[in-house]
C-alpha cells in the first residue's frame, strides 16, 4: 500500500479496522508503537497490542465512525483531531459520542510508526461540538 502519510493517517481512523483487524497491517508499520495517555491513566501499546485492542471494540461496539476536526501533515508527521461516535450492540439505533483524541504520528515506510495519543470521554455540550464546525 503506497499512501500519502496524511492520507493514510486520515483513512486508518475513518476504516472499519474494529471489524477487520486485519487491515490493521495497511496502515501500521510492523514495529509501531503507541504511547496513549488516556482518562484511566497512560499506556504503551506495540504493534500486537493494539491489534488485540481493535478486537475488544469488535465485541463492544457495533459501528465506530470518526468525526475529524484536524488532520495536519508536515514532513514526516501527521497530527489528527478527532471524536470517536459509537453504536453499541446493545442500542444500535443510538449514535453517541464516546472519545475526543489527538494523536501525532511519526510516518515510516509509508506507515503509522509511532504514535503520540491523549484522549478523554466524550461529551456533547454546544461548545465542544462547534469546535469541530469549519473555520471560517
């Protein structure tokens, strides 16, 4: 797969990688590692880590679509902002807001490298949807 970091980047979070944990390997590069500081405190996921990751959203959620506000590209480096909307097997009628992240992806080989994520729960107020209306 021969991809434009950016783009690859952009149709990672935007794929259905939770229900084709296979295509992970598309987008991230085999040696990839994550450091993710998360509401429950930080973690550091390598390649395999968050391969199994993706299968524990397979069984929790039934549609998973990324809302993104900002996707920045230089060099090398790709900056992405965006909420995670969930449908969960238990109310797939429902879409809800689940996460905000921003995550900074160091590109090789054409792939997702290493990743610097910082997340928190997601929540629907006026203000915090707005800011990921366009600029004008």
């Amino acid at each position: 797969m021969s991809l434009e970091s950016k783009e690859c980047v952009e149709k990672f979070y935007t794929s259905d990688f939770y229900k084709n944990p296979k295509s992970i390997k598309e987008f991230l590069h085999p040696d990839a590692q994550l450091y993710w500081n998360s509401s429950s405190g930080f973690h550091k996921l390598k390649f395999q880590e968050i391969c199994d990751m993706t299968k524990e959203l397979t069984r929790s959620f039934d549609a998973l679509r990324a809302d993104i506000s900002h996707l920045i590209s230089e060099n090398n480096t790709v900056a992405i902002r965006f909420t995670y909307h969930v449908r969960t097997i238990e109310n797939p009628e429902e879409e809800l807001p689940m996460a905000h992240f921003v995550a900074i992806w160091e590109m090789k080989d054409g792939k997702m490298y290493k990743g610097h994520q910082i997340s928190q729960q997601a929540d629907d107020s006026p203000e915090n949807l707005e800011s990921f209306l366009p600029i004008n």
